[in-house]
C-alpha cells in the first residue's frame, strides 16, 4: 500500500471524522428556533401599541390602587371636617370605609337593560316553576285516580263475587225449605235458557224500560239478599254458618256486612 492512499481502518482517519450522535443536533436546533420565536414574541407585546381601553384600564387599576392624596379637593374637606384616613364615615366612624366599587359597562345595552333582563329572567324561572308544580300536580292526580279507580275494580269484584256466592246459598236454603220460587227473579242465579231469551225477547219494550228504571245495583242487591238470608235462614255468607235462631245469630255473628268479618 502506498503512503499517498489512506488507510481508512486507521486511528489518523477515523480522528478526523466529527463525533456525531443521531437526533441530538436536530433536537438542539428545534429548541433555539422555538426560544427565538418566543423572545421574538416578547419583543412584539413590548413594543406594540396599546389600544385605549387597554391603556384606560391599566391608568384604572392604578389609580384604584393607590390611595388618595392630600392634593385632593374632597379629601381636603372631610380632613378639614375631622376625617382620617381609614376610618369609617359618619359621625360614629359607622360608615363605609372602602370607596365604592366601580360597575365597568362592557355591553352596548341602555341604562336599565340590566333591570329589565333581571326581571324577566325572574318571570321565565317562574313560569318554568309554575310548569313543574302544575305537572306534579296532573301525576299526583292520575296516580290517585288510577288508585281509586282500582280499589273501586276490586269491590266491584267483591261485590260481585259476594252476590253470586249469596244466590246460590239463596236457592240451596229456599230448595231445602221446600220453597220452588224465589221472591225475587234475582234471588237466585239466573238460568241462561233458549226459553228465556225468547220470553225475554217477546217482552214489552215499555216494561223492559220500566225495568231499567227500577234496577238496583249489585250492593243493593246483596244487602238486601243477605238481610233476607239472616232473617229467614239465620244464615251468614260471610261466617259461613246457618245458626239455629235469631239470638244465636246476633249474639256469635259480628255483623251483617263484610267490613265487621275482617
């Protein structure tokens, strides 16, 4: 190997080759561009112009800041008058010690508009309560109207139920008495025949009229159809039992209606 020729395996060559570690240049330069921008930033908010309202607060909130100085005309007065500085108005000392606080307008609405935009949030937040109550209202309602419309359902049903168990004790005590009529159509259950469909149907529409005028309700009926059971048979639907006489009903029965069995 001749000496003009570099041995590239050498220490002489690989001592002028710069020391270089991937990414650290990189990252060294992004961090000064973005120090740079930053001081350039700076350099822009000092040294721009102030627009007047900046500037009106900034005169503002100095001038809250600092206290207010003997070369003032009212200061001078009430100093004059025996105030000191820090001590309350009034003659007592009572009064306001801080200067009022200033309301900065920022909107463009008219001397009032806050009053008027109080107001009638105050009458949309009643309203929207009034809609509230009168809902809680409506729910309570039909909760309570479904609930009696149920309770009413359920005796019905136990008037019915009671009226029916009462005929058919009717016609089994009447049958046992040797009686083959009850007093009454409805004392007993009704027998659903062809005949009396068509005795039914041939029936004078003025009676049938006549009929629904005079038509009891199911209550009625059982009150009266149980009375009749107690007074002829001694007999108690609800205790279950035929007792032997009169005394023997009114002395162990505890009542004639369902309300004095429970």
């Amino acid at each position: 190997m001749s000496d003009e020729e570099e041995d590239y395996m050498s220490d002489a060559f690989l001592s002028k080759i710069q020391d270089v570690k991937p990414g650290v240049n990189m990252v060294r330069r992004v961090k000064e561009a973005m120090k740079k921008e930053a001081l350039h930033k700076e350099k822009n908010i000092t040294n721009r112009q102030k627009t007047y309202k900046e500037q009106e607060k900034e005169s503002r909130e100095t001038a809250l800041q600092s206290s207010i100085s003997n070369d003032n005309k009212g200061f001078a007065l009430l100093q004059k008058m025996g105030y000191k500085a820090g001590q309350g108005l009034g003659k007592e000392g009572a009064g306001r010690v801080d200067p009022i606080p200033l309301n900065i307008k920022t909107d463009r609405g008219g001397i009032g508009m806050e009053g008027v935009k109080k107001r009638k949030a105050e009458e949309e937040l009643e309203q929207y309560r009034q809609k509230v109550r009168a809902k809680q209202q409506n729910e309570t309602k039909s909760l309570e109207d479904f609930r009696s419309r149920v309770r009413t359902e359920r005796e019905e049903r136990k008037i019915e139920g009671d009226l029916r168990r009462s005929q058919r004790t009717c016609e089994q005590l009447d049958s046992q008495k040797g009686i083959t009529v009850p007093r009454e159509d409805w004392y007993w259950p009704k027998a659903n025949t062809d005949d009396d469909d068509d005795d039914d149907n041939e029936d004078d529409p003025k009676e049938e009229e006549e009929e629904e005028i005079i038509e009891l309700s199911s209550l009625d009926k059982l009150q009266i159809l149980t009375s009749y059971l107690r007074g002829v048979h001694f007999y108690c639907i609800w205790c279950g039992t035929t007792y032997n006489d009169e005394d023997d009903l009114c002395s162990n029965c505890p009542g004639d209606t369902a309300a004095d069995h429970e």
